[in-house]
C-alpha cells in the first residue's frame, strides 16, 4: 500500500477496497451524470453527531416538537424569540454545535469533485451548511439551512448576512411577496419546499451514477432518488462504514469513512487527467 492510501483520518484502505474506488473512478468517468446524495454520517466527521441514537443531539438535548411547523404558523414571533434567543435544549444545542462545525475533507472533496465536472449535483439532507462552505455550488438542501432564512409564500431564500431581522418587529416579512420569513430549515410538520424537490427530481431525471454518502437514505423523499436511478438502469454506489437498509439494492457499496473514500476517489480520478488542474 502507498503513501496516499493512509489518510489523515487514520483509516487505512485496504488492497481490495481500493481497487473498487479505482473502479468506482472508471464508472464515473463512463458516466453520463453523477449526482451525489448525502446525509448525516458525512458531517459526524465534523464533530456533528447524528440526531438519534447514543450520543445524538436529541438523546442528549431532547427533542424537537414534532408539530413545529403548525407552532410557527400559529405564533410566529414566539418562534423568532426561541430562534433568535433559543431558551430550548435541543436548539441551544443545535446552535451551538453547528457554529463550531467546520467543513472536513470529504465535503472538501466533493466540491473538488464538482468543480473538475465530476459531480453534477449534490443534493443533502443536511442542514449544517457544510458543503456550501467546503465550496459546493450546485447544491440542493432538501431539509434546508440551519442559518439561512425562507419566505414561507414564495420560497425564497435570504442570507442572513444580507437580511435584517428587526426584534422590535417580528416575524420579519418578505421584501419580494410580504409573506412571513422564517428559518430555513424544514421544521416537522412542514412540507419539503417545492422549488428544491422539483430541483432535486430534475437532477435525479439525468442522473445514472448516484454516490449515496453517509445515509441509508430511507427517509422521503431522499429514498425515492437512489431507487427511481435503480429503476432507470444506473448504478447507485452506496459510501458508508456501515451495512445499511440501502445495501441490499445498492449497485455496490464502499465500506469506510466518508472523507477517506472520497478522498481516494477524487485521487483515483485526477490520477487519470479527469479531475486535474481546476480542482
Ligand atoms: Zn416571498
């Protein structure tokens, strides 16, 4: 095993695994259109622990009401104040370890991997805004953002670096619609907003290679992405540490971290001139 074949996580590829990736490179080349899905495993090597489970954000902080939608609907300045000034366990929680996160090198390889024409689309079910400050740009958050904001009329989203939210005012409303503003994150209770669903399903339409990382995604509408490529004859390659619900129909799975493999991915395809000097 080479130098390169170690990295920085202190997961070692084996042999074997890595003669998949370099096949796994060969299927991307060959590819139409590669679209990657991920989900939370990816940012758990960002020091974002899953929601549920031992050790997740809800186990230890509580969990968020399951109707929050309908409450932010019915008294949308209350739910200002707990965004703005979160009183809530689980969204002082939230807040605090979404600030501290940082972008780790799978996130930095898959916008390497964007910006060398290697990934068309990468849709997330992350609301960490990771990819977007690893570089990503066609980037599609099923579940939103936690720090951007959304009209809830006309789905448009605004960066709150750009955005004033006025405490004496609240809830702040559209400057495009006037409709009510709130965070964009897809609270329980809320329907996924159009404009990226209808994105995220034109994207699957091209798509005959789906990387699946660091999700087992069961959970729609991200479950019906990978089987509608399946149903179509393209290959899903499933990347996670662990067997899955996914790994039964997966084209093949990728057993390791999420950032090792893409790491030797991306290395795979520039190794071959595909994914060279822009990345
Ligand atoms: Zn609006």
């Amino acid at each position: 095993m080479d130098a390169a074949a170690t990295t920085t996580t202190g997961f070692e590829l084996s042999a074997a695994l890595d003669a998949r990736l370099l096949q796994t490179a060969e299927q991307m080349r060959g590819a139409a259109s590669v679209v990657a899905l991920t989900g939370a495993g990816l940012s758990v090597e960002s020091g974002i622990p899953p929601f549920r489970g031992p050790g997740g954000l809800w186990t230890k902080y509580g969990e968020p009401p399951l109707d929050g939608y309908q409450r932010f609907l019915r008294d949308p300045v209350e739910a200002w104040r707990q965004r703005l000034h979160p009183t809530e366990g689980w969204a002082m929680g939230l807040q605090e370890t979404l600030r501290e996160a940082k972008p780790n090198d799978g996130h930095f390889a898959l916008a390497a991997l964007e910006a060398s024409g290697c990934c068309d689309a990468l849709i997330t079910q992350n609301v960490d805004d990771l990819h977007r400050q690893a570089g990503q740009r066609a980037l599609l958050e099923i579940h939103g953002n936690h720090f951007w904001l959304r009209c809830i009329e006309c789905h448009r989203r605004f960066d709150p670096q750009h955005f004033e939210v006025d405490e004496a005012r609240l809830p702040p409303h559209c400057p495009a619609c006037g409709g009510i503003v709130k965070g964009d994150t897809v609270s329980f209770g809320e329907p996924i907003p159009p404009d990226v669903l209808r994105a995220c399903y034109a994207a699957v339409a091209r798509c005959d290679l789906m990387l699946v990382i660091g999700t087992s995604a069961t959970v729609f509408p991200a479950a019906d992405f990978p089987m509608e490529v399946l149903r179509k004859g393209g290959a899903v390659i499933e990347i996670n540490p662990h067997e899955s619900e996914l790994s039964s129909v997966a084209t093949s799975s990728l057993r390791g971290p999420a950032a090792a493999v893409l790491v030797r991915l991306l290395h795979h395809l520039r190794a071959h001139g595909q994914a060279g000097a822009t990345a």
